[in-house]
C-alpha cells in the first residue's frame, strides 16, 4: 500500500509496473485498475495513453463500447482495465468479463484506497467487493493500493480487508507549493462578495468547491453576472458535459469550475493555480484531497477556505444520512422475509416507505457484507439463508467519528499554527513540519479577507432573486389503489399543474432564512415574503396570467397558509378564493419517503368546491414543497372542478444534496 501526497506521482507507479508485467509477459495479460470516479478514470486513460499504454475502461457512461472493450479484452489486446467498484456488484460483467480474464490478470490495483475502510472520508461500499476479488485470484498476483488520505486508523482498517502481509509505504504529505488562508465569513452574501472582489487575483484557472449541487449553481449564477468565465459541475450534469468541462479546465479555457466532490479524486491539472472553498468540507481528509488539485507543477498555488455559517447545518445533514438507519435495514429485510420469492426496488418502495436512495443505500451496505444477507438475481433481491445481525455499536462509532472529524476541521479554520502542519497532523504523517508559505506562519493575508459592502448589497440581492422552477408531475407512481389517476398512468396534459416557481430553497441565504424563522419560530409569514414573491412573479410573468388565487390548506395549521395567500392575493390585486378544503387527516408529508406514498397518503384528502370564476387560470399557494405531490394532487382536482390553468407558487423548496 503506497500512501504519497496529493500530486506525488502515484499512478505513474502502477502504469510502469503494469507495463513492465506484461513486457515480462510476452506482451499477455493485463492489470486491473479499480477507480472511484470517471473524471479520474479519464485522466488515467489520457496518462496511460502519453506512456504508451493500451487502457480502456468499461464504465455506465460509455455503453457504446463495450462491445469493442470485451473484444480486445478476449484478444488480449489491452494491457490495463479500468473499472468502477460498482461494476463488481455487476453479475452480467461478472460472468460475461471478469472470469474470462481473471486467469490473464498480472497485477490488481486498487486507486484511492481509502474508500475501502469505512473509518475513511469517503466510504464506498462496493469497495468491499475488492477483497471477494482478492479470493479469486493466485496468491502470487502483486496487489497495489494507492491513495494519499489515510490516517492510521483507515490503514489498520485497510489491512483487515486486504490481509496482514499489506506492506506500507508512507511519505511525507506536505504540499511545498501550496499556500493556505482561511477566511471567516458567516453569510453566503459576504463570501459571494469575496468572489467577486478576488477572483481576477487568483492566479490562472482552478476550482471553487461548494458542499451542494444547488450551491454549485447559484455560486456559477453569481459570478458570471459579473462577468467571470465559470462553469458547474456536479453529478447531475451529463456525462458529456462533464467530460467536455473537464477539458476546459485542462485547457485554461475557463477561470474556474465551480464543482462539488464529482470533481475531487485524482483529477490532475498540473498547473492548477488555485482551490477556494465557499464552504468547509466535512473532515480534513475530504479538504487535503480537494485541494491537492492544485499547484502539481508549480513553485506556487493558492488554497483558500472560506468558511460559513450554514457550514455545520449541511455537514450535520450529510453526517445524518451517511448509514441507514436501523430502522430502514429492518424494514426492507422484513419485507424481503415476507416475499420469498423476492422483490424489485419499484416493489420495495410499495412495501416499505423509503425514498429510493434510502432503499439502494440498504442494499449496497447488505450486498457488501461478506456473507451477505441478500442476493440479486436480474433485478430482484432475495433473502440469503445467512445469519444477520445489524452492527449497531460500529454505526454508533463511525458517527461520533464523523462528528470527531467535523469538530476537527472547525478546529482548522480557527488554527493559530501553520495550517499545512494541522493537516498533516491530522493524517497522522510522521514527517509533519510547518511549511512557512500560509498566512499563519508568515503573518500576513495571502489574498485580501476584505470585502465590498455595496457588492454584499448585490449579492444579497442577487440571493433574493435567485427563484427555484416547480417542474410539473407527468406520471403517477403507480395505479393501483388510487382513485385520482382514474386508472391511468400519465396524468392528462389537460389535468397538470404548469411550471411554478418558489421563491427560495429552504434555509438558504436569500430568502430561506426568513422562511424557516416565519414557519417555526413566529407561526407568521412576513410582509417582507409578500413583497418577495409579488416582485417574483413580475419577473416569471406566467402566462396565461392567473385572475385569482388560492392555496394549499391544513388541519394542523388552518390559518398560516390561508393568511399569506391572502395578503398575496391583495397585494396582486386578485381575489382570494379558499376553495380547497382538506376532508380528512393526513400524516404529515415529509413523513412520507417516495413517491407511491406520498400519493396514497394524499389520495382523497381534498376536495374542491367550484365558484363563479372558476374557469380563469389560478395562482396555488403552499409555504414549503418538497416531493410536490400535494401541488400536483391538488391542481388536478381544481383542473377535474373546471379551474383553469393552475400556477404553483412556494415560499420555500426543500432540498439538499450533495454530488
């Protein structure tokens, strides 16, 4: 196991070694490469490709050619594979590849290690997998592990899974060339300010780091309405967007990618200038192995973390949701008890009320268990005849860690000592030393913390005008049971709700702050909040425009909602018309994890009662959405009572994701 620095030169160990196997092979066989993402998986072919190395990779996004692969493969024609952890979980790849060439594999290299050990920052399941991989091979194939983020517990941990005759190799982790700031600045309009006053200054082109996807976007929105050449990236993007952003970022062709973790592991830049955090990430590992991006091949490179108020709020929330739940494994190995003959994830979501990455979260974390207490076959799972026993004590742990971890990295950005010492520190390195280039150790900013109070004017504007689309439902989640649908699987053109908008995403730093105070702490929307949306709807101008309104009622808060909508509709100049009124009591939505309850539990809650104006489009109020299967239910009745076209408007969307 060979754990070297950010930038050290690890991958060109492994291509030697594969190329110098096969050399000695007569030019048979090859090494298989195990990588975690596929912006890592391409920089890997490109260097492969500049050292003579025949690499291909079998991956989701690259479908195409397979074909193509699996032939030079039974040719013998490659000399390195590339492939996902995920694709060992894969029972088609498994039979249809990996046994034929298991025989010819000359060397196993397993690429960011530390995704094995689920002590480590960023555990994968399927990783286990690798040590199954291990069984099947000769006990003379050489096994490289490569990564620069283990401390010594993710080693130890390591060393289980691979064996006790895992040799370590660890070197000095300092990065000579990096020069770090921390800057504190609690509002996201403050550091949107920051941005804007310093970017120009940040040498060359390089990566701002954002802790969501929709943080990703607004932080992208913001600099270039002042003129900045940035770009997403995140893993809702398509791969070939993603792929082509890559490479312009390689090419010094943007100023910055403005990127969540999709773009973190092993993508190399060479001459990356600079890594800005707009939020601090959840451990120290997480932060050394984003800002190893940068400064590879140069004297000097600029590390700034910028840190936030709603930084623990969204790492708490990650923290939350990294392990299931007991109670989510219990339920689905419960439902898999009563189903002998087993059940597809669409079936579980019926049977258990789970959200389908709560469902695929459980199944990952069961089929990674060795024995495993399930087996896939085709798209079912079934209960395998195995002892199973949730390691609840190991959970426990592994959260007070991460909380560890979190505390850790607060403790960072308050650090009085020279910074790259408190992440070397931190990753157990033996070599630690302070580094005399961060604006600890010489005493003074690197890049000015100060920031523009007219400019924070603007971005806080910017944030309040920063409105989120309600795409509409087309389908219902299923039709059996329900009597809305009528039977049918696509909800009628004729029956849906138009695009809405919110006005904010909940919590956020326009808006949402004001939301979640009026919701919970005042039982009161603001005039401020009409005021926001009356101006939001000038902007949208939906058309064909709503001549009244109503709103989304409720039994536990009759009069919160209705009292908005009302002083909504009177600053819009239209009538208010409380004409949906909730029949029975339901259990609150968010209580509800997928879409097949969600709907059952609305299903004939409501009912419209038609007016004289009925037929004229309509404006439908809630406070905060989320799946949005109440606006969707909703305007279906008032379209089925004759309403016109209906225009969802939300105070607040809830959403958080990471990716």
């Amino acid at each position: 196991m060979l754990v070297q620095r950010t930038g050290w030169g690890k991958s060109i160990v492994y291509f030697i070694a594969a190329r110098l196997l096969r050399e000695q092979n007569g030019n048979k066989g090859l090494s298989l490469l195990i990588s975690p993402l596929l912006s890592l998986m391409r920089n890997q072919i490109e260097m492969a490709e500049r050292m003579g190395i025949h690499a291909e990779t079998i991956h989701s996004a690259n479908t195409e050619r397979w074909d193509a692969v699996e032939k030079q493969l039974l040719g013998d024609e490659i000399d390195l594979l590339l492939i996902s952890p995920e694709r060992l979980a894969n029972a088609d790849f498994y039979g249809r590849v990996l046994q034929q060439v298991a025989p010819r594999i000359l060397m196993l290299i397993v690429d960011e290690a530390h995704c094995i050990s689920d002590w480590g920052h960023d555990f994968r399941p399927d990783y286990r997998r690798i040590a199954r991989v291990l069984r099947l091979l000769p006990r003379n194939i050489p096994v490289l592990a490569t990564t620069a983020t283990a401390n010594n517990r993710v080693v130890e941990d390591i060393r289980q899974q691979l064996g006790e005759e895992l040799h370590i190799h660890r070197g000095a982790l300092a990065r000579r060339s990096l020069r770090l700031q921390n800057i504190l600045l609690p509002s996201q309009a403050e550091r949107l300010a920051w941005l804007a006053a310093h970017l120009d200054t940040l040498p060359g082109s390089g990566i701002i780091y954002t802790l969501t996807v929709a943080d990703a976007e607004r932080v992208t929105r913001w600099l270039q309405t002042k003129g900045f050449d940035v770009h997403p990236y995140h893993a809702d993007l398509e791969n070939p967007l993603r792929e082509e952003l890559e490479q312009k970022l390689l090419h010094n062709q943007v100023k910055a990618l403005v990127a969540t973790v999709a773009l973190g592991m092993g993508f190399d830049k060479p001459d990356l200038g600079f890594v800005v955090h707009f939020q601090r990430p959840g451990s120290v590992v997480h932060y050394y192995q984003q800002i190893g991006r940068a400064g590879r091949s140069l004297d000097s490179a600029i590390i700034v973390l910028l840190g936030g108020e709603e930084d623990d709020e969204v790492i708490n929330y990650f923290i939350r949701t990294a392990f299931p739940p007991q109670a989510h494994t219990e339920a689905i190995l419960r439902a898999l008890r009563q189903s002998p003959e087993g059940l597809s994830i669409v079936e579980m979501e019926r049977k258990v009320n789970l959200s389908r990455q709560q469902i695929d979260k459980v199944l990952r974390l069961l089929s990674s268990e060795t024995p495993s207490p399930i087996v896939q076959t085709g798209s079912r799972f079934v209960l395998a005849p195995v002892p199973y026993s949730i390691d609840v004590e190991r959970i426990q742990k592994l959260t007070a860690l991460r909380r560890a971890e979190q505390e850790q990295m607060q403790q960072y950005m308050q650090s009085a000592e020279c910074l790259m010492l408190f992440l070397q520190r931190a990753l157990d390195d033996p070599h630690a030393e302070p580094c005399g280039k961060c604006a600890v150790c010489i005493g003074n900013p690197i890049v000015s913390p100060m920031v523009d109070e007219q400019t924070v004017r603007e971005a806080v504007h910017f944030l309040r005008r920063s409105e989120i689309p309600l795409e509409p439902r087309k389908m219902w989640p299923s039709r059996e049971g329900l009597s809305i649908c009528r039977g049918q699987g696509t909800i009628p053109e004729s029956l849906r709700a138009e695009e809405g908008r919110a006005l904010c995403l909940w919590g956020d730093a326009g808006w949402g702050a004001l939301v979640k105070r009026g919701k919970y702490n005042h039982g009161f929307y603001s005039d401020e909040l009409v005021e926001g949306i009356v101006d939001m709807v000038k902007r949208w101008n939906p058309q064909p425009v709503p001549q009244w309104v109503t709103c989304v009622p409720s039994l536990r808060h009759p009069h919160l909602v209705p009292d908005f909508a009302r002083r909504l509709a009177e600053s819009l100049g239209l009538p208010f018309v409380p004409c949906v009124h909730k029949v029975r009591e339901t259990r609150p939505q968010k209580e509800m994890q997928n879409s097949f309850h969600q709907v059952h539990n609305l299903d004939g809650a409501f009912e419209v009662h038609s007016w004289e104006g009925m037929a004229k489009p309509v404006f439908l109020v809630d406070d905060v959405v989320d799946s949005g299967w109440t606006l969707t239910v909703i305007a279906v009745l008032l379209r089925q009572a004759g309403s016109g076209a209906v225009f969802p408007i939300a105070l607040a969307k809830q959403v958080l994701r990471g990716g």
